[in-house]
C-alpha cells in the first residue's frame, strides 16, 4: 500500500532538495553598492563578503567596457586610500587587475605586498568587466586600514575615460598609467551586514544591500591636458606661424610680429606651466624623462633664447641700421622652433592616450596649415620678384632702414 501518491512523492523530493540548496544559497553575506549608469549601460557594482574570524576579503567588481577603466578605493578622499583598478587586457578579452596604493590627488601606485587572488567569473563578458577576488591582506596596510565593525565604512569609486577623445586602456601590464577620472564619488558600505559564515561571494548581485550613497556623482575630465594640449598645439601650429605672416606676407610689420610671438610665447609658457603640473598627476611622467617632456624642455629653453636675440638685433638694427648675425640666426631658428613644436604636439597627443581621431585630426590640421602657410609665403616672394623687375626704381618695404629683414 502506497502511503504517497507519485505526485506527492515528487513534490517532497523537490523540497528536500531546496531545503538542502537553502543553506548554500544564503551560506554567503553581502553589502552590495550598485550605481546606475544609464538606460543602455551596465550599472557600476561593487560588493563585500568578509568571512568571520577572518582576516580575508571577498570582494566583486564590475562595470561598463565604455570606460577605460573602472575603480574601487578605502576611505573618503584619495590620500592614503587602497585603491583596486580593473581594466581591459591587451587582448580585449581578459582583465588586468591592479591592486595600487595612492598618496594623494594623483595617479595611485601598483603595490605588488598586496595579495589580490583572482577567482572564478572575472573577465570580459558583452560589455561588462567583472572582478571576483580575495585578498588576504587589505584590511590594514602601510597608510591606513578597514573597520571592519563599521556599519558605515566610507569608500570611492571611479571611472575612466570613455571613448571620445581618449584611448581606451588595453594593457596586461599592471603598472599601467591611467589616464585621469571622467566620474567619481563615494559611498558607504555596512561591514558588519557583510560578514558571513562562510568564504566566498554570492552568484550574483541584482540589487543594493548594506550601502549608501554618499553625496552625487561628479562629472570630470582630464581638463589640464586638454588646456595644455590647446595652448601648445594652438601657439605652434596656428599663432606662430601666423607671426611669420605678419612679418613676410601681410601686413609685413615688425610691430605685429613682435606682439604676435611676444603672446605666442606668453601661451606657451601657460602650457609649459601646465605640463609641469600634470608632470606631477601621473606616474609615467614624474621623472620627466619621456621624449615628449625632453622636447618641451628643449624648447622652452629656446623659446628664450629666441626671444633675446629678437629683441638684440631689433634694438641694435634700430639704433645703428645695420643688420646682425643675430637677426639672420633668429629668423632660421624660430622656423627650427615652430617644427620641432609641432612634432612635438603629435608626439604628445600619441603619449597621453588621445584617440586615433584626435591624432589624426591633429595631422590633417597641420598639413592644411602648413600647405597655406607655404603657398601664401611663395605667392609673397613671386609678387615681390615681379614687383622689383616691374619698378627698378621702387624699394621693398621690408629692405628699408628700420625692419631690417629680408624675404
């Protein structure tokens, strides 16, 4: 005699099994901070899971392949935070995971002391990056530490560039530079709702739990290369050669030249200023022995020299009318000068990640410039070729006591 149905036999059979897969599925404890990032878009989610009497840390991370990279630090500020950065390899298909240490407002330094362990579900998968990770010793480090029984324990997060005019990071390497944050904020996250019985991490993570937003999310960009990409490229490529225009073409004054390098030069010492600064922001640059840096310095050095001996032989020409050495060397040097700056501009662009439409629109730019700039000067030289057998008796302006130049 039966003392089930079958029916009632397999119900039971399914809730033995739940009741067994019950405790697996709730064995992990989790804070969850999830940031939305538009309708189209993964959302930015990072989570913890601390195991008790442990000193480890479970933690996901994940976000959009829109951006560059994306971040996750300890603390309220960037001083002294520990910072895990997540990023496309080489290959565009893994993640590169670089766990960094930062000391201030400025790019944060691959710590290899910490023990980052790459778990199971961590790659590239649509458009979404994902970490899974242990790490065995991020609750106390060198300039800081967790709290572990804080049900508000601060953290920031952050996002690279994304797409536009900035390259998309693919690197293997995990001392990578990165280029400066497109979004930022923070958070709080409840430590002790993320302790839990067992190691590991939950198979997933569809809403927030344990955490809060702490202010909004700032929009940013990497403004001081922009300033410094445009006061440089813009004095070099478009001012300066305009200089020579107005001393060769129209209206042939010294008096506009003058002022026209005399501001040139004053721009460029603004973006000189500039790169120093951000010189300073990242690790690739901080010694300044880049060939973009050695350049600019180079050139800023003659970029002074050029202004003295301008100055020198106008002064001496004015007062003797005769002509020097100096002005015939400033008028070959400052054409060595502007071409040294615009190759320096395109190497420039290339070194600080601007993407290929950038570099690109830069060099069409330049040959455009350039192809007017040549056709405009040889155009001037015919006229005044033309204009000399024309009048024999007729003197080109530019020969007269007073200019001492010469087309």
């Amino acid at each position: 005699m039966l003392l089930f149905s079958p029916s009632t036999s397999k119900r039971m059979f399914f809730l033995a099994l739940l009741f067994q897969l019950l405790p697996v599925a709730y064995a992990f404890s989790a804070s969850a901070f999830i940031l939305p990032l538009g309708q189209n878009s993964p959302n930015y989610t990072f989570a913890l899971s601390i195991p008790k009497n442990s000193t480890d840390i479970y933690f996901h991370l994940s976000g959009p392949t829109d951006y560059s990279w994306v971040a996750v630090g300890t603390g309220r500020n960037m001083e002294n935070s520990l910072m895990v950065l997540l990023y496309a390899a080489a290959n565009g298909k893994n993640v590169t995971v670089s766990p960094r240490l930062c000391s201030g407002h400025q790019e944060p330094v691959y710590s290899s002391a910490l023990a980052v362990d790459i778990l199971n579900g961590t790659g590239i998968s649509g458009n979404t990056m994902t970490l899974n990770a242990r790490c065995s010793n991020c609750v106390h480090w060198g300039t800081g530490s967790l709290d572990l029984k804080s049900s508000s324990q601060s953290w920031i997060y952050a996002l690279g560039p994304s797409g536009g005019t900035a390259a998309m990071l693919r690197s293997n390497s995990k001392t990578a530079s990165i280029e400066r944050h497109s979004r930022y904020g923070r958070f709080t996250m409840d430590m002790v709702r993320a302790s839990s019985d067992s190691a590991g991490l939950p198979a997933s993570f569809a809403t927030a739990a344990g955490s809060n937003m702490d202010g909004s999310i700032t929009i940013d960009s990497n403004w001081p290369s922009i300033i410094h990409a445009l006061c440089l490229c813009g004095t070099f490529v478009i001012m300066m050669p305009l200089g020579v225009t107005f001393l060769r073409i129209f209206p042939r004054s010294v008096r506009w030249h003058w002022i026209n390098q005399t501001l040139s030069s004053i721009i460029t010492g603004v973006g000189f200023i500039i790169g120093i600064y951000l010189s300073t922001m990242f690790t690739k640059s901080e010694k300044a022995n880049s060939t973009h840096q050695i350049i600019g310095i180079m050139i800023g050095l003659a970029l002074i020299i050029q202004l003295g001996m301008g100055s020198w032989h106008h002064w001496v020409f004015k007062n003797t009318n005769s002509p020097t050495i100096f002005g015939r060397i400033h008028h070959y040097f400052g054409h060595i000068i502007i071409l040294l700056g615009i190759i320096n501009g395109g190497i420039g662009l290339a070194w600080s990640y601007a993407s290929r439409s950038v570099v690109i629109g830069y060099s069409i730019a330049v040959l455009a410039i350039c192809l007017v700039y040549l056709v405009a000067l040889w155009k001037a030289k015919w006229d005044t070729k033309h204009y000399k057998r024309s009048h024999a008796s007729a003197v080109n302006e530019l020969n007269q006591p007073g200019l001492g130049y010469e087309l």
